[in-house]
C-alpha cells in the first residue's frame, strides 16, 4: 500500500493541499480550500512541513507568470477514462482554451463529451493538470471544482499580455 503525505502551500487562489506519495514524491492531488470532491482528511495521510520543494517552487513560478508547464512527477488516481481524459488536459497548451467535445473528439467520439466533463470535474490535481482549460462549446465558464472565480483567475493569469491589454481598453 502506498503511503501518502501532505502539506498545504500558500497561493493567490488561497491554501492548496498537496498530497503526494511518501516514498517517489508524485503528486496524487492539490486541493483548494473547499474543493468539491476533496478527499476526507483521513485519505491525505499524514501533514508534513518539509519536502515539496519542487511543487512549491512551480506553483510560485506559475502564479507569477515564469512558468507555463509543470515538470512534476504525478500519479493521479482514477479509473483508465478517467486518466485518459487527464493525460489530454496536460497536453492543452498553455493560455488555450478546450471543451469538452473537442476533448471528446481526441478520443475518438464526440458522444463522449458528458463523459469527458465528469472525468474533468474529478480531476484531483488542480491548477497542475489544467481542467480549468476546458470551458463549454460557447466559450462560457462551467464548473469548476475549485469555483468559477478561481476558474477565472486562472484562465486571465495566462491570457496574453495582449489580450489582457485589450480587454481593458
């Protein structure tokens, strides 16, 4: 059986719980405060102060713009749709946008759309592997585990210097 451990790390978004395998270090989850579908407490096994230098050090970079990928060891846990659809959320470029049919249409059948939105709203390592990318076919904000107004933050914080120019003017 695998050991697990966390820690919670500051961000603009508020506290995120990092919990990660004791032995390889890989990254199992991040949580934000009141994340739907957190794990009980009982399951992130038990908090440590030290150790997440890497996670810490990438979140930090990605919130203040000199980061656009994560290289982390992850080790997300869900059924085989499941990480399917989370290995597609990690190829979703950087400031672009997916929905959930055209991530359908990836794996081969645009009737898989409602399948590939469960999946996504399950996905337990927020911010990292980017589910907060995928919007509705209209471009609308849906859903988001962590909230739409953390779900906003995210998608402005990596519009281009441009677009964000823009949209103020």
């Amino acid at each position: 059986m695998t050991v697990l451990v966390h820690t919670v790390i500051d961000s603009p978004l508020g506290p995120l719980t990092a919990v990660a395998e004791e032995e390889s270090g890989a990254l199992t989850g991040l949580y934000f405060a009141r994340h739907l579908r957190m794990p009980p407490p009982e399951e992130l096994g038990r908090r440590v102060s030290t150790g997440f230098v890497a996670v810490r050090g990438q979140l930090a970079e990605y919130f203040s713009g000199e980061r656009t990928r994560f290289d982390l060891p992850l080790a997300p846990r869900g059924n085989a749709f499941q990480l399917k659809v989370w290995r597609l959320l990690e190829r979703i470029p950087y400031g672009q946008r997916r929905s959930y049919g055209q991530l359908a249409r990836e794996l081969g059948d645009v009737s898989l759309a409602q399948a590939v939105g469960s999946a996504n709203a399950r996905n337990p390592i927020s911010v990292i592997v980017p589910c907060h990318r995928v919007v509705g076919a209209d471009g609308s904000l849906t859903g988001y585990a962590g909230g739409l107004a953390r779900k906003r933050f995210l998608l402005e914080l990596e519009e281009p210097a441009a677009d964000r120019a823009a949209r103020l003017f």
